[in-house]
C-alpha cells in the first residue's frame, strides 16, 4: 500500500502546482476589412492575457513597425472579450497603412503580427470651363483636372444637355485623359436653346464632375416660307401652291450668319403679293409690309408685301428690330475671257426647270457667272467640283476651247450650283468606239446640240466634257443620268443626233 499512497501525493501536489502557472501575454492581429478610402477596421485577438492588460487596441502608420508612438485607436469595448475589432478614422486616401493589434498590461506593452492595406482613391477634382464661340449648333468650352484622387484619370470632357446636372450618360464629349487643362468642342446643339454643361473626369474611384455652368445658342438655321399669289404661275409642274406656307419656296439662313435669311424666288406675274413665314404654316410669327419701304411688320394684321414681275434674289436682317428686307431683280450671265470681262453674256431663265441656262462658244480660260453687269452680285469657285460661292476670288475654269452648256441652279437657298458642259457622244456605234467621245456642236437656231456621224449597228452614250462623271442614256425623251442604259442603234447608217441637255431630250435620225 505504500507505493500508492506516495504516488497519490506525488500527483496531488503536481496538479496544485500547475494550476497557478500563467502562460505569457500573447497577441494576434487577424485581418483587415471594410477598407474605405479614409478608414478600415482592424481585428485583435488576445492570445495569452498573461497578468492581464489594462488598454487593447490597434496602432498604425504609412511606415512599418508601428508602434503606440504612433497613430492608436483603443478598443473600448468590455475586457472579456477575446476578439476585438477597432475602427480607423481620417486615413488619406489611396494610401498604404501598416497596422498592428496592441495591448498594454504590468508587463508592458505586446503587439500582433502586422498586416497592410492600402485605402481607396477619391474622385478626381476638377472645374469646367465657361462656354465661349456659342453659335447655332456648336460651342466650345472644357475643363481643368487638378487632382487624380489618387487613381489616374482615364476619361474625360464635358457631358451637356438641357436639364440642370447633366451627366456621362447625356451627350458627351472625350477629351483625353490624366491631369491638366482640356478643350471640349460641342456640336449638334439646338439653335435658341438653353444647355447645362459640366467637366467630368473618371477615375477609379468613379466619375467626378466639375461646377455646372450654362448657355443658350444662337439661332442655327431660320428656314422661312415665302407663300403668295404667285406661286402657282410661277413655279408650273412643281406641286407647290398659292398662300400655302408649307407648299412655297423658301428662303434660309446659315451656321456661319445665322441672321441673314437668304433665297432665289421667280415671279410671274406683272403684280405678285406675299409675306415671310416663319413656319411651314400660318402659326407665326409672319412678317408682311409695315408702311416703310424694306421695313418687316410681324403683326398679325400687316399688308401683303408686293412686287412686280422678276426673279429676285431676297435678303432679311433678322438681327435687326424691326427687321429689314431687300429684293434685287437678277438677270445672270456669264463673263470672262469671251467678253474680255466686259458686258455679260445673257442667260435665260426657265421656270419649269427653275434654272438659268444658256449655251455658248467659250475659249478656255477663266469666267464667272454675274447679275445685272453688276460685280456686286456674282460667283466663283466654291470647294465642291460644282458649288458656288458669292464673290469668290476664285474664277471658274474651261479647260477647252468648246460649245458650252451653263445651267446655274439657284433654287436651294444657300446651295447654289452650276454646270458648264461639252457634249458629245460615245460608244461602240460611233467612230471612237468607247474610247474617244465624237463632239457636238450648239445649233442656236433650234437650241440644242447637234452632230451628223456614222453609225453601227451598236450602241452608244451622251458623255459631258470627255468624261464618266456625267452622262446621258436610256428613253430619247427622257434621258437619265443615273446609271441609264446604252441608247440602241437598229442598223448602220449616216445618222442626226440632237441633245437638249436641260430637258434631257434626245433625237436619232437616219439620214
């Protein structure tokens, strides 16, 4: 019985022993969540409270080894508690922060391992630029990004619309990215209208935008009716009709002088009565005669406007209050080196085709088309192969010593065009072949172009000036330019060919 009694106190007195035994103080710093880009919170866990801690929290700084020396947010809740999570505050974004678990107790001071986390970027700081060269339908203005916030700025412009606080999801424009000044160019706007417009630049942290400013367009484009008594008579074949503002010609004005509305208008009659609308209807506002010569009324009881038979060329001064007109009778020519520049050459006005035309014997050189032998109203070159510009400084040019065919179109306002053309035939059944054009020569007595040849039984085309870009075929009386077929020859022979190259009439006669 000895042996057990001893080791019954052998065991006895090693269990009081070990119950009296503290293990040493000990730490964890578990993770890091809820990073935001000025705070994040930190989790603690006590290990080992050894004699026990007095204060519990977390320290932190932008360099490693932080220590209660630096910044320190304690935990404040109850010391029972094993685990502990703390919340860092006024943090600078986009930042990268060590952090360790802390406690302090008779021992002094023990800290967990050290995790990192870097806080989240900020929106981009910018200003928006106020609008300048406000016009019809565009404008110009930008912005300055002067911070990224801490993420590079990928995008940015200026986002705009027509209600306050427009955003990237509205029109917008892209203007290159990064920090710095930038220019934004809108376009596509509406004339007299009022636009909301604001900077924006995004980065990671999502779209910033800068202060809203505001501006209101010009009038882009007026687009008025001329309707009258006049229409029917003169402007035949056309569907258009007396007093019916949506079924008459029109005047316009431009981008560039959104205030001068501009037109062609022919009158047939030896008294012709109109007024100036302003809307394909009779809503308003209308313009009609005050009492003052060149002077517009827009009350709604004013007289007709009136004047005498002509082809006038219309301007108003919408800039003005009230507004001015003028109405100058036209009669075009042409003029250059076959006249040594003097007197013009007449054209002739054709109602039902609504242009100016004529045929004449030009040499090569240069030329203009011009009114009333009066230099104040004439044009040159424009930037298209057949536009016209008023006053241009630029001459028109013939390259060849030829008959010539002009048609001057004035009647879409502000898109005036031309075409000055040598004709000729060209085919398998003329002498050329479809190599080389047989020219036509103008027959003033019948008014039209001409020319006695030798067929084949084949085919053939009318080509303008030796070239594709412009050419006759299908029907003898109603030719097409659009892709037409070859005009067929039944059998060989000596034949007459005629072409009115403004009614697209043709003949074919064997002689």
């Amino acid at each position: 019985m000895v042996l057990p009694v001893a080791a019954m106190l052998i065991l006895s007195g090693c269990t009081k022993e070990t119950s009296e035994v503290r293990l040493d103080p000990a730490l964890g710093t578990t993770k890091v969540f809820n990073v935001t880009s000025n705070s994040a919170t930190v989790t603690g866990f006590v290990v080992a409270e050894g004699q026990g801690f007095t204060t519990r929290g977390v320290c932190y700084d932008k360099q490693p080894a932080p220590n209660t020396s630096k910044s320190t947010a304690p935990f404040a809740g109850p010391a029972t508690t094993a685990a502990y999570n703390v919340t860092l505050t006024g943090l600078d974004f986009a930042s990268t922060y060590y952090a360790r678990a802390f406690a302090t107790g008779p021992d002094g001071t023990i800290y967990g391992e050290e995790l990192t986390f870097t806080t989240l970027p900020v929106l981009a700081t910018l200003t928006t630029t106020a609008a300048t060269a406000v016009e019809g339908t565009t404008a110009i203005t930008g912005g300055s990004v002067t911070a990224d916030g801490g993420s590079a700025v990928t995008a940015r412009g200026v986002c705009y619309g027509t209600a306050t606080k427009p955003t990237i999801s509205n029109s917008k424009t892209t203007d290159g990215a990064g920090l710095g000044t930038f220019v934004s160019n809108l376009s596509g706007l509406k004339g007299l209208t009022k636009y909301y417009a604001r900077a924006y630049a995004t980065n990671g942290a999502g779209t910033a935008y800068g202060n809203e400013i505001t501006f209101t367009t010009l009038v882009s484009v007026r687009e008025w009716y001329l309707p009258g008594d006049y229409v029917a008579a003169s402007y035949p074949g056309s569907g258009l009709g007396d007093w019916s503002p949506a079924n008459s010609p029109m005047v316009k004005s431009n981008e560039a002088n959104p205030n001068n509305v501009e037109g062609y208008v022919y009158m047939a009659n030896s008294s012709n009565n109109f007024k100036f609308a302003s809307q394909p209807n009779w809503d308003g506002p209308n313009y009609g005669a005050s009492g003052t010569a060149g002077v517009l009324n827009s009350d709604p009881g004013a007289g007709n406007l009136n004047l005498p038979q002509g082809f006038y060329k219309l301007n108003v001064n919408a800039g003005v209050d009230p507004m001015t007109y003028t109405a100058v009778a036209m009669n075009w020519g042409v003029i250059g080196q076959v006249t040594n520049w003097g007197s013009q050459i007449a054209l002739t006005y054709d109602p039902a085709l609504r242009i100016w035309k004529g045929a004449i014997h030009m040499p090569a050189g240069p030329w203009k088309f011009r009114a009333n032998d009066d230099w104040g109203y004439n044009y040159g070159k424009g930037s298209g192969s057949n536009d016209l510009v008023a006053g241009s400084n630029d001459n028109l040019e013939l390259n060849l010593e030829a008959d010539y065919a002009f048609t001057l179109d004035l009647s879409q306002p502000l898109a005036y065009t031309y075409r000055a053309d040598r004709w000729g035939v060209i085919g398998d059944a003329t002498p050329g072949g479809w190599n080389d054009d047989t020219n036509m020569t103008w027959d003033a007595v019948n008014g039209r172009f001409t020319v006695t040849l030798n067929l084949t039984a084949n085919s053939f085309k009318f080509r303008a000036n030796d070239l594709w870009d412009y050419s006759l075929g299908g029907s003898l009386t109603n030719l097409s330019s659009d892709n037409a077929p070859n005009i067929p020859v039944a059998e060989a022979g000596n034949y007459t060919i005629t072409l009115n190259p403004w009614t697209k009439v043709a003949t074919v006669t064997k002689n």
